[in-house]
C-alpha cells in the first residue's frame, strides 16, 4: 500500500510543480519576403471557405438521403 501511495505522490507532485523547462515559440515579426498578391489571397480564402462549407453543403444537398431508414 505505501508503494502505490508513494507513486501517486510523485506523481501529483511533479504536475503540481510544473514545467522545468521554459519553452519558447519561434515567431518572426519580420515581414515577408514576398507580398501575396491580390490572386493567391483570393485563391487561399476560396479554398479555405471550400473546406469549412464543403462538408456541411453536401449534407444539406443531401439530407433526404440521411433521413432514409434502409
């Protein structure tokens, strides 16, 4: 019994501690090398609309479908 307790402690201790080692993010306040021109911005935001409307498109168009009880 005093194993199992002594393992729970460590434990717990450890999380209540933290971490050791301080980690840091690696951004860049720069600017970019190359501006993206009006083109590739429109081109990024259709896509990325694509991908979060897509899905919930095809199951409206389909919804019928769903309802179905085979």
């Amino acid at each position: 019994m005093s194993g199992l307790l002594r393992t729970i402690s460590t434990r717990t201790s450890l999380a209540l501690r933290g971490p050791m080692i301080t980690q840091r993010a690696s951004v860049f306040t720069r600017p970019a090398k190359d501006p993206l021109g009006p083109a590739e911005t429109i081109i990024g935001l259709g896509l990325f609309a694509l991908a979060i409307l897509g899905p919930s498109g095809w199951i409206l168009a389909n919804i019928e479908d769903y309802k179905k009880k085979d």
